[in-house]
C-alpha cells in the first residue's frame, strides 16, 4: 500500500484508504522488450520513489529512519537525495541532495530545466521555515523554484499560483521549458487531484488550465513527466487499469491531443507505479513501483528498452551538409571521412574510450604530477559517419539544440575539427572545412624497454631536424605509443628519456621519399633495473586531480568535473597491481572538525566513483584532511577570492603499491612481450 497510501498522505497529510482501478484498460501492448532492474543500492526498506534524471546521477524522494517526525503522519519527513549513476545507469551511493532545499518538512518531487540550474520542486506550505496552513489549520503542499548558486541553490520562490487553500505538487517542466505541468486539487477539478498546465508568457506564468476530462477522471492524477517527444507520462488510479496507480501515456504535441493509453506490463503492476521519467532518446528510465519483490514499500526501478517505447515519436533531426575544399588550389574533396559527436555542456565526447591518458609534470606545484584527457586521432574513433562525394559534400542528420565536434581528415591532409551548434532550423554557422596538404611523412612507433620490449608510457621524445638544427619535443602516451609529422628531404634523430632509464636514440629519414606517406620507428631506452618494470609508477608518486571540483559545503561531484577520476580509472585498469590513496582537501571556510569530515566524505564521494566503474574496493584507501594542508596562502582569517579557495578543494592520489608482473612470450626468433 506504500505508494498510493503516500501519495494520498502528501495531499492531505493523513493515511487514505486503498480504491482499486477496474481491470479493463486500453493498454498499449506490452513491451516484449524492455528489462526492469531494481536499483538496489539506493532502495531500503522505506519509501523511495519520483527519480528526476540531474547532472551525472539521480535526485528522488525518501526520509530516514530517525529524525524529525510529522506528528500528522507518524513518520518522519520526506528529503530529497542524490546518487551518483555508473556507467551503466544504476545510481550508487546516497547522499542528501541539498542543504538549502531540504527544510524541516516535507520535500517531494522534482523537476529541473535543461541546463541543470533550475529547480522546480514541492514543499509544505511555509515561509521562512514557518509552516502556513488553511483556515482549517491544515497545510496543503506548494510548489517553489530555485536557481543553481556557487556554493548550493538559492532564490527560493514560491510560484504564483499555489494558494493556502489547496494544494500544488508534483511540478514538470516541458523540454523546451515553456510549459510547467503539476498536480492539484483546486477548486473546479474533475476529482480528487486532476493535473494542470500553466505556460511562461511575458516574463511570468499564465493562469493555470485544467487537462481536461480526457485525462483527469473523478479519482486521481498525478505525478506528471514530459518526453522531448512531447508525449505526457502521469499516474492513475481513476483510468481503467491493472491495479492501483497506473502509469499512462497521452500525446500531447499537437493542437489536438491523442488518446490516453495504459503502458501495461512491465511498467504496471497490481500495486502501485509511478513518477516515471525517460532519457530522451526514449530507450532507458526510471520509475517508483510497490510492486512485489522490492525492498521495501515503494521502490525505484530503471529500465531498458533497447528498441525505444512504442508511441515515443522518433526525434526530429535538421539537415546539415558539410562541403570540404582543397585550401591550396581552391578545389573540392571527394573521400574526405566525416566524424561528428555530440558534446556534453563541458565541451567533451561522452565517451571515456575517445580520450587518451597523459601523465605530465604539474607546472604550479612542483613535486607533483597531473593526469590529462587527450583525445585520440581521428581513425581511433571508430568508423567514418559518412565520406564527402564527388561535390565534395556529405550530409549529415543532426539533433536541434545540440553541441557538436566535427572532425575531417583525409590521407595527405592535416585533419580540422570544427565546433558548431545546433537551433530549432539547423547549424549556426556553415560547414565549409579547408584542408591544408601535410607535406610531410607520418612517423609512428613505440617507446619500449630494450628488456622484454615492454612498452614504457610518457617518455619525453627530443626530435632533433639535421635540416636546420631545430629541436621538437614530444611524449609518448600511456601505452608507449607517438606520432610525429617529419618535414620531407631531412634526416632526424629521436631521443627517448625517462627517470630509471638510460636514454635511448634512434634515426630516421626522409630523404627521397616519394611513395610512402607513413614511416615506423620504435625507441628503445633501457632500464636501470628489473623493477623499475613492475614499477611503472614510482611508489609515492603524487597526483593531484585538478579537474575535479566540488561546491563549497558539498561532497557531491559536479557534472563535468570528474574527467580526471576517468582518467584515474583508466590508469587503475592498466595497471592491475595499483592501489592508491585518495585524499581530499577541502578550504578554510567552516570549522577544522567540520571540514575533517567533509574532505573524508569527499574522499569516499571520489572512491564510490571509481567503484562504479569497476575498480575493486580494497585496492582504494581514503583519507580525509580537512584544511590542515592548503596549497596557497588562503587559511583561517584571509579573505580569499572563490578561485583561491577552490584551488585548495582538491583530491590527491598517492601511489602506495604497484607491482606489475613482466610479461614474457617466446615466439621464433626471440622473446617478445
């Protein structure tokens, strides 16, 4: 009875009673292919339930065991959380979502726009933390806004149409963040809650508009969600269904509305489901169930539905046509390969297997060192989107309201990349690419040990030209691997250096070299010992993560500042053997005690990021240290600017074991790793 009898007591703060819906709906067809899974790690024995997707994870509704309790209900208060989503969309550890929107009552469901700095939530009716009531002495729900700050949200706003005498809750923005859908139980409904729409006009939100009959029935309808296909989600046990709450779809894209379904089987059940919300490319989600199996009375589930949900409508795409030119001669290219990837709002591909990792020597701190996400050449990124004709154009299929990297390389050219975005009628700019001859030869190789030919990653290269003298400084990547482009007629001299190992040289040449385009070279260095292999990384070797931030007061990892736990995941992969410490800092602002056991929660906020992706907990150890270690002169009774202090809120790796086993196979001929 956990949903419904909640859903019930947020209305009127008091336990309800249990009304099945008749059996009999007009179902869409159940879904022969889409999996559910119990999130486990976050579900208790509680209530938890309305996930709203935000940032890298999710933000729902549950209350803890001890605390504050309602005394109209018994329980303690509804809060909002945050869990952190691996790489596979299951959330992880808990934490409390904030500090500023969690008051002493009641928060319920969220809904956030698209950029992720406003926040549309439910709440008790209060002011200034002072709970308000109807002339009865009840308080009804409200719905507030928030906008994102520095340090937490702030700019809390009660929305203009909520009143004393009723209530409003269970606020959805639209994707394009005109309309505002929630649920109410105003005078003038259909039954108990019905749902309504208000939209942003002149700088405000409109009168609210009932949905009509042919959504809200004489019992209840709530916990709305709107797809980017603009099909309406809501819950309801007022429409013919398969137990109490139901899930239910309506589109509602057009001037004219379509026909409410049930989702049927394995979104229903015969308990309660609800607070549904879609991905936008409609093939995975999350929803609230107190179906049977759970851990507690409502539960939250993702699912996945590789094929996509019959009635979503296919994402709108522009048309966009690049044109690629010889810049020399003013010519068009045919076969010229066309790569395109969606940026997220930091400017990245959302894919860790298109970046390279680099281990390089800090320049402000020195001692230390820093990890760098290097993106990988064009042909790593998998296979060509689509190859200009002989126009040399080639056409592409693109998303509105999207960032995109643009990569075109052909043989005998350098590569351009070109970032543009996307509006509601195409790209912003034109995609006209001029390629430059390379006139140059390619040279690729590996840097390896001249024992058992193990490559040996981040080498310095010195590329002495016997042309003009000239010196080029390289380095190898992770994996020992290097790429240089040698000017044609000269002959070179590689020099390979690295800390445990004499340096080693090799030469090549182009002179008189016509047909080919590419060369191979590797290095070979030597080292000073044995174990210097098993130690690729010197024990006590000290990263710091420099593009992992964390907001003042918060153990949570902001979206797009985790690039080097990536990174540090992929280093932790490569070398098995590896076991580190994580140890957080935080700034001088709050109290020593305080900020002891914030940098510690920081620090298992980082080690839980590395769980999710595999790494094993014993080989992770964290530390926290407060703000006994600044990097600069910011401690107590400074006034710092924001930058100064966020240098100080850090994570640092130490390296306390790697031994690496030297593999060695045998093949005719010799050995070779």
């Amino acid at each position: 009875m956990g949903s419904r009898n909640l859903f019930l007591s947020l209305v009127t703060l008091a336990i309800g009673a249990v009304v099945n819906a008749q059996p009999g709906a007009n179902n869409v067809p159940p879904e022969q292919d889409v999996r559910i899974f119990n999130t486990s790690r976050i579900n208790t024995g509680e209530l938890e339930f309305c996930p709203a997707i935000y940032e890298n994870g999710l933000v729902y509704v549950s209350r803890y065991k001890n605390g504050p309790v309602d005394p109209r209900t018994g329980v303690t208060y509804f809060e909002l959380f945050y869990a952190e989503l691996d790489p596979n969309g299951m959330p992880g550890k808990p934490a409390s979502f904030s500090t500023e929107i969690n008051s002493a009552y009641h928060e319920g469901p969220v809904s956030f726009n698209r950029s992720g700095d406003r926040i549309f939530f439910s709440r008790t009716n209060s002011r200034n933390g002072v709970r308000r009531a109807d002339g009865k002495g009840k308080s009804g729900l409200k719905i507030y806004e928030a906008s994102r700050g520095l340090y937490d949200w702030e700019n809390v706003q009660e929305l203009p149409f909520n009143s004393d005498d009723f209530t409003c809750f269970h606020p959805a923005l639209s994707p394009d963040e005109s309309k505002l859908y929630f649920a109410s139980n105003r005078p003038g409904g259909y039954g108990g809650m019905d749902l309504y729409m208000v939209e942003w006009q002149n700088g405000g939100w409109s009168v609210p508009i009932n949905l009509g009959p042919e959504i809200n029935t004489s019992k209840n309808e709530a916990f709305p969600f709107v797809h980017e296909s603009g099909v309406l989600f809501f819950a309801s046990d007022g429409h013919p269904g398969l137990g109490k709450l139901d899930l239910f779809m309506i589109d509602v894209s057009g001037h004219k509305w379509g026909q409410v379904y049930n989702l049927g089987v394995p979104f229903n059940s015969q308990e309660d489901d609800l607070g549904l919300v879609i991905v936008p490319d409609g093939i995975s989600g999350y929803f609230s169930s107190s179906r049977s199996g759970g851990f507690g009375q409502d539960d939250i589930y993702m699912f996945k539905a590789p094929a996509g949900l019959r009635g979503l409508q296919p994402t709108t795409y522009l048309n966009g046509v690049v044109s690629v030119t010889d810049k020399s001669v003013s010519r068009r290219l045919a076969g010229a390969s066309i790569r395109l990837f969606e940026l997220n709002k930091d400017g990245l591909i959302d894919d860790d297997e298109a970046y390279d990792l680099e281990l390089l020597t800090s320049e402000s701190q020195p001692g230390e060192m820093v990890m760098k996400l290097v993106r990988k050449k064009d042909e790593s990124l998998g296979s060509p989107l689509a190859a200009t004709d002989r126009n040399g154009e080639a056409f592409l299929q693109l998303k509105p309201e999207k960032e995109y990297l643009l990569l075109v390389s052909k043989p005998g050219y350098f590569s351009k990349e070109l970032t543009f975005e996307t509006d509601e009628l195409g790209p912003n700019q034109p995609l006209d690419v001029l390629l430059d001859l390379t006139n140059c030869i390619t040279l690729t190789g590996k840097v390896k040990s001249d024992r058992f030919e193990i490559p040996v990653g981040n080498v310095d290269i010195k590329l002495v030209n016997s042309c003009d003298g000239s010196v080029t400084n390289y380095r190898s990547n992770i994996r020992g691997e290097y790429e240089i482009c040698l000017p044609l007629g000269c002959d070179f001299e590689l020099l390979g250096t690295k800390p445990g190992y004499e340096s080693g040289k090799t030469q090549v040449t182009t002179v008189r070299l016509r047909g080919s385009r590419s060369l191979s070279a590797d290095l070979m260095i030597h080292p000073t010992s044995d174990a210097i292999l098993r130690e690729p990384i010197k024990e006590g070797t000290i990263f710091v993560l420099e593009n992992i931030y964390y907001d003042f007061n918060k153990s949570a990892i902001r979206k797009g500042a985790a690039q080097d736990l990536e990174a540090l995941a992929q280093l932790m992969e490569r070398y098995p053997s590896l076991q580190i410490e994580l140890g957080a800092h935080t700034d001088s602002r709050g109290t020593e005690a305080y900020n002891l056991d914030l940098s510690l929660r920081r620090a298992e906020s980082a080690k839980e990021f590395l769980l999710q992706r595999g790494i094993a907990d014993d080989r992770v150890r964290t530390v926290g240290y407060g703000e006994s270690q600044p990097r600069n002169h910011c401690v107590d009774g400074v006034e710092c600017t924001d930058e100064e202090y966020r240098l100080n809120r850090r994570t640092e790796v130490k390296v306390l074991n790697i031994d690496e086993r030297i593999k060695v196979s045998f093949e005719e001929g010799g050995a070779s790793n």
